[in-house]
C-alpha cells in the first residue's frame, strides 16, 4: 500500500507538469507570465486601464474593452528576427491541455480578427494596443522569423469572462499541484499507517 502511494504521487506529478501549459504558449511562472516561441522567451503582460491599471493579466482579459499586451523580449536573439502578432477568433475556450498550444495551419490561414505585420523591434518591446467590442474567446499568434527560422507559438484567451471566487483559485496551476500534493501526503501518511497496524497485528 505504502508503494502504491508513493507511484500515485510520481504518476500525479507527471501529469500536472502539462498544467503549465494549460493556454498553450503561455506559462504561469508565480507572479510572472512568460510567453515561449520556439526555443526563445519572452516576458508577457496584459493589462486594461479602465478596469485597474496596475493589475497584470497572464492571459485571459476580464472585462471587454481597451487592452494592452506588452511583450518583453527575453532573448536578445530576437531582436534581430521579425515578430508577427495576430488574434484570431475562436470557437470555444480553452481546453486547459497541452492541445493549446498546438499550431493549426487552418487558424493561420484565416483572416485575422487583428494583426500586427512582422516587423523587427531592435528596442526588445513589443506593445499591443487592442478594443475588444464584445465578450468571446480568442486565440493569439506570434510569430519570429530569421532567414531559414521560423518558430510559432500559440495560446487560446478569452475576454470578458471575469474570475472571482475560491474556484477560480483553482485555474492556477501551481495552486492545483500544492491542494493534489497535500491531498496525497495525506493519503501517503494514512497508508504508511495502515501498513505499520497491520504488521503489528500480523506479529
């Protein structure tokens, strides 16, 4: 029994690592969001003046309205690469699995809902200035090339959609590995008990 608890830990481990990845390219690092494209990094920041200036957004916009997205080139290599921004509308919200963040050359080829040509930014910033008109769930391209390079990275969004409430605690990832890790230590102690009882009583 004791065993098996402890595979059960190593096995819930595992799949959570995908939790990291449940918008696709963007990754909830603690109080940091960062975007990845390809083998490079970029720092990702969404903000909404008329909701709170101050607050940061990793991916989903709470209200509709003006937005702002900063992207923070991490990477100094991508300074000399093009970087193309370009949202697309979307059918549904996001899945919360490692699908997405897989590319759909479909979505490519339609015509963005915004975009923002490829062009270079030798300053390392890129900012987004978008009015969403209406509440919906999106999805967000950015695209770097270099001669032969290329490197796509996508990651769903929705807009509109305000979180509040003890549940919604629960769409951050590492706040689901500390309740699962919790739960299984629990289950892990109570087990390593149950075996030592019944080798007591086996004596």
């Amino acid at each position: 029994m004791y065993k098996l608890s402890r595979m059960i830990i190593v096995i819930a481990l595992l799949s959570l690592s995908s939790q990291l990845w449940a918008h696709g390219g963007v990754v909830s690092m603690g109080n940091e969001c960062r975007l990845l494209v390809g083998p490079f990094t970029l720092n990702f920041s969404g903000y909404q003046p008329q909701n709170n200036q101050s607050e940061q957004f990793c991916d989903d916009l709470p209200v509709v309205g003006e937005s702002i997205i900063v992207l923070d080139f991490v990477d100094r290599k991508l300074r000399e690469m093009t970087v193309n921004f370009r949202v697309i509308k979307a059918d549904g919200p996001p899945l919360g699995t490692e699908e997405d963040g897989k590319v759909k050359e479909a979505e490519l080829a339609e015509t963005p809902l915004f975009e923002i040509p490829a062009k270079h930014y030798p300053n390392g910033i890129m900012t987004i200035n978008q009015h969403f008109t209406e509440k919906g769930h999106f999805v967000g391209y950015v695209i770097v090339e270099n001669g032969d390079e290329k490197f796509i990275s996508r990651f769903p969004f929705s807009v509109g959609y305000p979180k509040s409430g003890i549940l919604d605690m629960f769409s951050n990832p590492f706040v689901v590995v500390a309740f699962i890790l919790m739960l299984l230590s629990m289950i892990l102690f109570i087990s390593k008990k149950w075996d030592e009882k019944k080798k007591v009583s086996e004596g």
